[in-house]
C-alpha cells in the first residue's frame, strides 16, 4: 500500500505539487492550514510602495510577492533595481511577467540560501526592500541590518489561516502513518492550532519535513520528534526528501 504525504503548501503551488506526488505514486492529502491573500487595503499599499522605490535591491519573497506586486506597480519601476527571488520557478514567471535583472540561489529558497548571493554579501548602506507577507523572513531583514543594509519592509500580501477540510481531518485520523510535508512555520502553526491535540501527537510521532534549519527549530520546539530538513523549500527538494534514509528509518 502506498504511503500517505500530507501537503501543506498553499495554492496554486500545494495543488501542483500534489499531482507531481501522486504521478509518483504516494498516497496524497492536501490540507493547507493557511491561504494567501492579497493586501487588505491596496490603494495604501501602493502608496507606501511607491515611498519606497527605487532601491537598490529587492527581495521579492515568493511567486504571489510577485504576482501582488505587480498589480500594484508596473514592472519598468521595479527593473530599476537588482531583484533578487527565492528559486529559478519563481524567476521564470517574473521573467512572464516583464521583470528582468533577477538573481536567485542555485540552491534552495531559504532566507540563509538568499543571505549567499553576492548581491547581499556587503550590503552596507545599500537600501534593500523585502517584499514579504506579514511575519515572514524576519531573519533575512535582521541578518541584512546587521550587515549595515538600509532595509525596508512592506507586506504585498497576507496569510490566512483556513479550516481544514472535514474529509481530510478524517481521513488523517484513520491513517495509521502520515509523511508530513510543511512548507512554512505558518503552516506548522497552523496545524497546530487546528489539529486535535491526539492527532497533532500522532504527527509529532511520523516524519516532519520542513524546509530550513528555522522550521525545524520550530517543529522540534513543538514536540516533533522527527524532523527532516530538505535542501530547500521548492517542490523539487521537498520530493528528494522523502526518499531520504532518515525519512524510511521513521517509517519502521
């Protein structure tokens, strides 16, 4: 019998990780705890962007930082800077989009893997903008001040947390072991908050995948007794990892 993944990463991405999954032949529930949304009030948003333009980098967190951003602003603004994204996916549609300059780490999309590029390795005095959802890459833009960059942050969009559905609660309380696959420490909170307290401990019991030594600093603190870091947070490391050794010794 084929082995149970549960996918956490929100849409459009969770949806098209999940068919790569099931091509492969794992056993596949999607339950993101979490939805993105863009900001609660556009018009100030935009007004607040253009404040901050130009700059001397970018830092676009994540495909839908992109996608948010761009309807607030034309691509030619932002091209006046060096822009700086997370992994090649997400470059190839900033690419689609008119974006060009766009720098990216060869591997993973963590904010340690960004911190590599040349482009922030003496940022000192340079104005850098973090084009983030609320609460997310804290670390990047304290690690950037730190090294005497002139950071600016603005939340192009938001993360919302969202029911799990029933079907997939039922399902997971049925199964008897359970890959889990977390895309974000929201996603990890957000299971947290919403599984019932056996169910989170049965997870806590499975392997936890997670995509940075952050997260599973977080995962640890939560009681997950098995927790994996992957190379980075695209679906390509989150899939190697789980033909990881330590991923099957869990599974005995």
């Amino acid at each position: 019998m084929s082995l149970t993944v549960l996918v956490t990463r929100t849409k459009p991405q969770g949806a098209s990780l999940c068919r790569r999954l099931a091509a492969s032949g794992w056993r596949v529930l999607y339950g993101p705890p979490i939805r993105l949304e863009g900001p609660s009030d556009p018009l100030a948003t935009a007004t607040r962007l253009s404040k901050l333009l130009p700059a001397d980098r970018i830092i676009l967190t994540s495909s839908r930082a992109v996608e948010e951003t761009l309807r607030l602003v034309s691509p030619d603004v932002l091209n006046a800077a060096s822009l700086i994204v997370p992994g090649a996916g997400t470059a190839r549609m900033a690419r689609r989009f008119g974006l060009t300059s766009i720098h990216y780490p060869e591997q993973g999309g963590s904010s340690e893997a960004l911190l590599e590029l040349p482009l922030l390795q003496r940022p000192s005095a340079l104005r850098v903008l973090i084009l983030a959802a609320r609460g997310g890459r804290r670390y990047l833009g304290e690690e950037l001040q730190r090294r005497g960059a002139r950071v600016e942050r603005l939340h192009v969009y938001r993360r919302v947390e969202q029911a799990l559905p029933f079907d997939v609660l039922q399902t997971l309380q049925a199964t008897e072991t359970v890959i889990s696959l977390i895309s974000s420490g929201g996603a990890l909170n957000g299971l947290l908050h919403q599984l019932p307290e056996d169910l989170w401990r049965r997870l806590c019991r499975w392997p936890v995948i997670v995509p940075s030594r952050r997260v599973a600093k977080l995962a640890e603190s939560l009681g997950c007794r098995l927790v994996i870091e992957a190379s980075g947070a695209d679906d390509d490391a989150m899939i190697e990892s789980l033909s990881l050794p330590a991923v099957r010794a869990g599974l005995r």
